[in-house]
C-alpha cells in the first residue's frame, strides 16, 4: 500500500549512434484545441481536445451529443421512458429485451458487485428513492425505508447476451447512477476516437477520461475535489493519460434527516445510507465506467476494509476521510 501519490513523468535515455543517414520524422501538423459541452443526465458533459486544422466540428459536436442523449436515454431513472425504467415496470421473472450499452453495463455492474462483495450493487432503486434521493428528491418515505431495511427479497439480476434480454428476479428496481455517467464519459472517448482524436480530455460531473499528452508533451492534469461541505476548493492535482477517474463521496448529495445527514450512497449489506467516516473515494482505471463503480464500492466498504480491498485487487485509488482535526488521507496505488 502506497503512502503517497504523485504525478509521474517516466524518461528513459537514449544512446545516440552515429549513423551514415537518418530517417527524419516529419513534424507534426498542426493541431486546433476544440471544446464541446452541454447537457445531460442532470448536469454537463465537456469535452477538451486537439485535432487538425479543417476538422468538421459540427460533426464532432453532433456525435457527442448523440452517445450521451442514448446513455441517458437507455439508463435514466429518471426518465419513465428510458429502457431501464422499461426494465423496472417489468414484473419479476419477465424477460426483457436490452440495447447492448444497457446489457454491457448491467453486465459490469454485476462482475463488480461480485468483485467487491456486494459493496457495489445495481439493486438500490427502491432505497434511493425511498430516502428522498431518487426523482421524488428531498422527500424521505421512512415507513418504506424501515420496510427495505428489514426486507428478505432475494433480488437478482439474469442476464442473456444471446437473447439481449435481461430479467429481474425479485421486485427491487435497479439503479444505475454509480456507473451509468462513467461508461457516458467511456462513450464520449470512443465517439472522438471514431474522428481519429487521440489527444482528449470528456467529462460528465465528476467522471473523466483522457488519452493522449497535449501538444509539447504536457499531460492533463485533473484536479480532485476537496470534499467540503460549504466551499468547492481543490485536494490535490493529478496527471490523468489513458484512462478514467471517478470520485464519489458524501459532500454534495446529502440531506438533514432527523437529527443526522444522510448522503445520497447506499450500502447494499445494511439497506441504508452509506455510515463510515470516509468522505470521498477516487479511483483511476483504464475505463471510467469501471473508476466510477469501484468508487462507489469502496466508498461503501469504509475506511479499513477499502483500502484493503483495493489493495488486494491492484487498484488506485485516494481515501479521504473525516478526523477529529480535520481530513486525512489513505492513498492506494498510483493515480
């Protein structure tokens, strides 16, 4: 386990030998910094990249625009059409024909859930909802929390890539806003890199994705948040190349329910709002779809059982926790 976190620039040297004739590389063309944004699943998508003079812009923006639109169009639950909304209203044990995306995430989900013990679950519709943070926001059913915190509904979820269908096996509806805007942001990737943009940096909140340096070698730097429940302000600064990162945390979805605050997370295991002392986890992974899902998941595992896990698994990632004076950190890995 690591004890710190940094930004690191690997060199090599390189031996020069006297040739009778060299091969000179052309230079490279020159490239336009481009920036896209705009709106989706509740917030805003960006995207920052460098591509060659006289690239089709309108084309770029139109397909960005189109892979977020069918992420949340197939992934909503916030929207009653959406495919997974379809899937929800479903009665258990009815088969239900998916678009690929959908089945390709519901398929993560479960790999990571597994993975991580069931700190990652799909299976938290009806907590969400019923603790005010779902569609119906701010408003706290308590008689439907106690009920799904003492129900004995075995869920489960099957799927079948043969047939794209999936089937819920118990009433609990399934939920994916802790790796839908991940795999948006893998989406927006694949999208630029369909123009040949292999220099990028696409966002959607707090999920982001990058490949490639800037031009002159920079890196892109990606800062995390300071997670502070009155003032946005920065942990700490980060290299991101080709890969995703994700942070969740407990700073900016949270309501005052009796005499404590709950945030927006569930913990699967207990059936109730996510309890430790861990106020944000960021993870770095080779997909943002992945980042954004272990986040969670480790998020829920607390401050001693995540750090092992993550540790166990390989992963990188950054804990921070709340003290008694003040933040402190737990680094994992290398980010």
């Amino acid at each position: 386990m690591k004890t710190s976190i940094e930004a690191r620039f690997d060199t090599m040297p390189v031996a020069v030998t006297p040739q009778v004739s060299a091969t000179v590389t052309p230079p490279e063309a020159p490239l336009r910094k481009l920036v896209f944004s705009g709106a989706t699943m509740g917030t805003r998508y960006a995207a920052t990249c460098f591509a060659p003079e006289g690239t089709d812009t309108t084309k770029i923006a139109a397909a960005l625009d189109a892979v977020v639109t069918s992420v949340d169009r197939q992934m909503s639950n916030w929207k009653p059409e959406s495919d997974l909304n379809r899937l929800n209203a479903a009665a258990p044990g009815t088969a239900v024909a998916l678009p690929q995306d959908l089945l390709h995430v519901l398929a993560l989900g479960q790999e990571i859930s597994a993975a991580s013990g069931g700190a990652f679950s799909l299976e938290t519709g009806d907590l969400v909802e019923a603790w005010g943070f779902g569609p119906a926001q701010g408003v706290v059913d308590q008689a439907a929390a106690q009920r799904l915190a003492a129900s004995d509904d075995p869920g489960g979820l099957e799927l079948d890539p043969t047939r794209g269908t999936a089937t819920r096996q118990g009433a609990c509806r399934i939920d994916l806003s802790g790796i839908a805007k991940g795999f948006g942001v893998d989406r927006m990737a694949a999208a630029l890199e369909q123009f040949g943009i292999t220099r990028y940096l696409v966002s959607i909140d707090g999920e982001l994705r990058s490949r490639g340096l800037k031009p002159g070698g920079a890196p892109w730097q990606v800062a995390i948040e300071r997670p502070d429940f009155e003032v946005r302000d920065v942990a700490r600064v980060v290299a991101l190349r080709d890969g995703g990162i994700a942070t969740s945390g407990d700073y900016r979805h949270r309501m005052r329910v009796g005499d404590r605050t709950v945030s927006h997370t569930m913990d699967p295991r207990t059936r109730r709002p996510v309890d430790n002392r861990i106020a944000s986890v960021t993870v770095a992974a080779p997909t943002c779809a992945t980042a954004d899902a272990w986040a969670t998941a480790l998020l829920v595992l607390g401050e001693v059982e995540g750090p092992k896990l993550a540790d166990r698994l390989g992963l990188d990632a950054l804990f921070i926790l709340r003290g008694a004076e003040g933040l402190e950190a737990i680094e994992v890995g290398e980010i």
